[in-house]
C-alpha cells in the first residue's frame, strides 16, 4: 500500500475586533475522515510594516492510500 499526504496550516487571523483560529475546522475534518499527524512544523512569525503575523503551525498529515 502506498501512503497518501496533505498538509495543514494552523494560524491566527484578525477578524475586526476579535482573533479566529483559521482551519481548525478543516483539520479536525482531516482528522475524523482517518488522517494522522506526521509530524508539526512551525513557521516564525513574520514582522510586516503596520503588524505582525503570529507563528503557523503547519501539520503534516498521511493516510494510507486505497489501491483498489
């Protein structure tokens, strides 16, 4: 059987006067559909000119693949 990846980013996004955390939803879907974390990687935050970017998580997920 071969394997199968998809990768997820995991960040914080500002939505007016709030912060949201942008594809929680679509990873716990992976998740429930029978993906599994690899692994989990961290991108640095970014210093832009009028605001900062806070750090992503990037999760790297595998799933074994349906050779039928």
């Amino acid at each position: 059987m071969s394997s199968q990846y998809k990768v997820c980013p995991l960040f914080w996004a500002d939505r007016g006067s709030d912060r949201r955390l942008v594809n929680m939803e679509a990873l716990e879907e992976l998740l429930n559909e029978g993906w599994q974390i690899l692994r989990v990687d961290t991108m640095p935050p970014t210093e832009l000119r009028d605001n900062a970017v806070a750090a992503t998580n990037v999760y790297i997920l595998e799933r074994e693949a349906n050779d039928d």
